[in-house]
C-alpha cells in the first residue's frame, strides 16, 4: 500500500515508482549506459548544487523563501543511487 504516514516515506515511495519508471523506459528505448551514467551525474550535480543554494539561503537573513528543494528529495535520492552504482562499476 502507498500511503505514506511521513515525509521521509513518501520520499521513499516516489523514489522507487521513479527507479521502477525509468527502468521500465530503458527497457522500451534504447539508450547507451555510458549517456544514462554521464546524465545521472549531470543530474546530481544539478541538485547537489539546488541542495547547496538552499543550504546557503537558510543562512541569509534577508533571504525569506526557505527550503524549495524539498520537493527535489526522490530525484536526489535517484541521482546518488546511480551515481553511486557508476562508480562502483
């Protein structure tokens, strides 16, 4: 069942119907791997750097709009699992 009872398992669900998705799409289209490893890291490094900017505005006084990345947090989750799964092949 995908009732999630919290942030941090909603964010788990959404990012395993995303991993289910696209390798479902890998599966139809066929793309290199080397293009789906080199646009993972184009991914991460995107929200690494969003992360980052938001991480440096909780900091700034007179920045008033706070956390905009958390809708971000199951395609980060998606991104380093890749990334991850890159460098360890």
């Amino acid at each position: 069942m995908l009732i999630a009872e919290n942030h941090l398992q909603f964010i788990i669900e959404i990012a395993i119907l995303i991993h289910a998705a696209v390798l479902l799409m890998f599966n139809i289209i066929i793309i290199p791997l080397s293009l789906v490893l080199f646009l993972s890291m184009v991914l991460t490094i995107i929200i690494a750097a969003l992360f980052g900017i938001d991480t440096i505005f909780l900091f700034l006084p007179f920045v008033s709009h706070h956390e905009f990345t958390h809708p971000f947090g199951p395609l980060a989750v998606f991104a380093w699992v890749t990334f991850l799964l890159q460098q360890a092949f």
